[in-house]
C-alpha cells in the first residue's frame, strides 16, 4: 500500500483523494495540500485580494487559516 506525501501514514485505496505522479495525499490531509499547493486563489488572497471564487470553495475554512497564519508570520 502507498503512503501518505504529507503525513507519511500508510493509506489504502479507497482513502486516497489525490495522486499524481508518486504522490498520494490521503482524505485527511488532502485540504491542508490543496490549499497549500494546488489553490491558484491563494496568492490573491494573501496580497489582500477577495476573488469571487473562494465564495464556492469547499476549502475555505482551511485557506483562512493559512491565510491569516501566514501574514501573521510575515508581519
């Protein structure tokens, strides 16, 4: 069985949200990698924009709080 790119635990098929290449990113933490790594928004969204679009995002909740972690770190 594959394991984890982010938390490093071994997961089983059904459990994986996301595969590319020879990366698996389990249910778990696929939000935490979306936001992170594949969310085109959030650039905006850290230099103080709001795009329409994180309106329908089902991962908002996640971006805000990496969002206001992450200005926090940069003030």
């Amino acid at each position: 069985m594959p394991f984890c790119t982010v938390c490093g635990r071994e997961v089983n098929f059904k459990n994986i949200s996301y595969i590319y290449g020879n990366i698996f990113i389990c249910k778990d933490c696929f939000p935490q990698y979306y936001v992170k790594n594949l969310c085109k928004v959030v650039e905006k969204r850290l230099r103080g924009e709001s795009p329409s679009a994180c309106n329908f995002c089902s991962f908002k909740k996640q971006c805000d709080v990496y969002v206001s972690k992450t200005l926090k770190a940069l003030s």
